[in-house]
C-alpha cells in the first residue's frame, strides 16, 4: 500500500504533463464513445476497457480529465502496480522519455511477455511486446487498471483443495490460458475454455456444478471468475497460483 501511494504521488505530480499528451477534442468529428473521440486515446481506450468490465466501466467523462490510475483507485478499481500483474483488458500506464503519462490496452500475457495496444499520433493502432524485465527497467512502467471492481467477489482456492477436488471428481476444471499453452500441458480432464471466449461459451458452464478456473497464474482464472459471477454463477471458483503452484506441488 505505501508503494502504491508513492506512485499515485507521482503521477499526480504528472498531472499537467498527462493533460497534454492525451487531451481530447471531444467535440469534433468523426465516431464517439461516451462522448469521447475514438480518434484519440481516451475514447479508444474507454471503449476497450469497458468491453472486458464485469460491472459497468469507468465515469470515463469525468476520469479522462483527472488522472487515470489515482482516479481509478479512488473509485474502487482495482490498480496494479508490478510489471508481473498483467491481464487481458487492462489499462496499461507508464511515463515517456519526456515522462508524459503514455496509456495502452493489455491484449495477451504469455507468462512473462505482455503484448499491449496503444495509439500513435495519426491515431493508428500499434501493438507492442514486452517483458515484465523490460517494462520495469525501461517503460518507466506505473502500473495496471483491471477492469474489476475491488468490492467484486474473487472466490479463490489453494491448490490443495484444487488437487482434492480433481482427484475426486468433485469440479469441472477449465483451463482458461490460450489454446497453445494448454496443448503443451494441463490438468488431465481439464477443459480448454481460453479467457477470450469465455462469454461466448457459456452454455458449456454449468451452474449446478462446482467450477474450477486454473491458468498460469491465477490472474486470468480470477478474472474469468468475476466474469461468471457478472452472468449469475455462484459456484465458480480460481486456483490460487494457477498452474505454476500446481506444477511446483507435483514436484515436491
């Protein structure tokens, strides 16, 4: 927590610097969202996040004008702020060599490679690759925005009881990272539902059954859990430590 405080008063210290590289002409032309140009990162990115939100998305009318990390934390979003806490969905922030606040939108995390969008100047869509090294040590990285509320509800297991569960068919387990990492090794029985298509997937959840989400490391499986929870389930449940706490219990 004082870690996280330390970085809000330094963004907060970027405040100005901010306005400038992500002001809006929110009346001009061209598609809107919210009232926002999609043309320019704040309506682009309002619209990503909002996609992948469980509860509705963020007051982005009055948030693109404040600051975007503190002003998520004060309203209950959860904020991330080591390189390692990527999820599909989530806001990205850093600061430039000129430290300007620069903002992305996380598309794909493959254990520690982060591939994330952001908006160039013509307002054209560019992805970037990173890792967790490189976003610490040279993106000048602030941290996440998840697009989950802090208040919503996270029902997590340890891998003990995960393993019980398995071993006596008590859960259907659901592997929710891409389709290549499950081919190269998961859970015997487990289902291969990757994190993307999970809400179009549904009717292959049931909801009179215990549900049990695993993926790499417990990020993504819990994210799919509060996605369940925002369609009415109640017995959803995610690996804490996902496969790599598996993988290390094996081995002991």
């Amino acid at each position: 927590m004082k870690r996280l405080l330390i970085l809000v008063s330094v963004v907060l210290m970027a405040f100005i610097p901010f306005q400038r590289a992500f002001a809006c002409s929110c009346s001009g032309g061209g598609p809107q969202y919210k009232g926002l140009s999609l043309a320019d990162a704040p309506g682009y990115f309002a619209k990503e996040f909002d996609k992948l939100a469980p509860s509705s998305g963020m007051d982005w009318d009055n948030d693109v004008l404040s600051i975007w990390f503190s002003g998520a934390y004060k309203k209950g979003w959860i904020v991330k702020t080591s390189p390692k806490d990527a999820i599909p969905g989530a806001l990205i922030l850093g600061f430039d060599q000129t430290y300007n606040v620069w903002v992305g939108i996380v598309r794909e995390v493959d254990d520690d490679k982060i591939i994330f969008e952001m908006l160039d100047d013509k307002g054209k869509v560019v992805r970037n690759h990173a890792d967790v090294l490189t976003l610490k040590q040279q993106s000048r990285l602030i941290g996440y925005i998840w697009p989950i509320r802090v208040q919503d509800n996270v029902q997590q297991i340890s891998v003990v009881k995960a393993m019980e569960a398995w071993k006596n068919k008590e859960a259907l387990f659901i592997d929710v990272r891409n389709l290549d990492k499950y081919q190269q090794g998961h859970i015997p029985g487990a289902l291969s539902i990757p994190l993307a298509e999970l809400k179009n997937r549904l009717k292959e959840i049931p909801k009179n059954r215990t549900v049990v989400f695993i993926c790499y490391s417990g990020q993504g499986s819990s994210q799919a859990n509060l996605i369940l929870q925002s369609f009415g389930y109640t017995n959803t449940y995610s690996v804490k430590g996902g496969m790599s706490e598996w993988r290390g219990s094996i081995e002991k």
